[in-house]
C-alpha cells in the first residue's frame, strides 16, 4: 500500500506559502474538515472505525489534516495500513457478490436482477437497489386512439 504525503508550494502576486494534502492510497483527506469526518472519504473507513483509530492514537476528533504532526500522520498511516480498504476492500465484496452468482444463490441472483437481496418487501420501498422509478397509474405514455 502507497501511502504519500504531497506538498505543494503556491506562488501568488501578494504572498508565497506552502500547504500539505494528506493523502491515503491516493485517496485525498480534505483539510478544512475534522479528521474524524475527513477519514470517511476512503472506502471501508466509516464514523465509527475513524472514532475508535483516533481514540487508539490519542489525536483529537476536531483536529484538522493539516494541523496534524508528522509523527502523527505517521502513526494514523500505520494504523490504517491494518485495515482492510479502499482496493482491496471493494475486491472482496464484488468477489462475494460474484460467488454467489456463480453458485446460483438466490441472494446472488438478486444482486444480478438489481433487487433487494435482504428480504426486504419491493411492492413498495425499493428504490434505492432498484432506481427512483415511479411507474404509477397516470405514468406512461397514453395510447392514442384512432379514429
């Protein structure tokens, strides 16, 4: 796993400073939010797993990505190397999901057919997996008569 930090030096009429951007496997950290909220923009890395990592850690919830020291960012880095994400997370899942088509699972043919693959009821309240489809009574194309 690939884990960089970039510095990048901006040069304007008025002023010459230098920022740093996290980045995690080549996943952004945005730097105006709190770390808490920014290390849920890699994938696998939710509020909870991004509370408990900086807790173990000892940095503060509120601190931003660019405040943070380079000892820190080292010690956040190591820590999420550990976990299971980003590409090797997604490989997984879409690995399962095709086990489970391959093996013909009923769970597995529902991922195939884009239907709720949990039991959930699709008369009604399935529009997440199955798209904002509204096909009601007055929907549709009318049929024109002829005459």
């Amino acid at each position: 796993m690939l884990l960089t930090k970039k510095s990048l030096a901006i040069n304007s009429a008025r002023d010459n400073y230098c920022f740093t951007i996290m980045r995690i496997l080549g996943i952004t950290i945005p730097d105006d939010k709190r770390l808490e909220i920014g290390l849920t923009s890699l994938y696998g890395v939710g509020r909870e797993r991004a509370k408990n990592t900086l807790t173990a850690l000892g940095i503060e919830h509120g601190k931003r990505a660019k405040d943070l020291t380079d000892a820190e960012e080292l010690k956040l880095r190591t820590e999420l190397e550990s976990y299971q994400i980003e590409g090797d997370l997604k490989r997984e899942v879409t690995g399962n999901v095709k086990r489970l088509k391959d093996i013909g699972a009923y769970r597995g043919s529902r991922h195939s057919r884009n239907l709720p693959a949990n039991g959930q009821r699709t008369k009604t309240n399935s529009r997440t997996v199955r798209g904002n489809k509204r096909n009601t009574m007055g929907s549709g194309r009318k049929a024109v008569e002829k005459k």
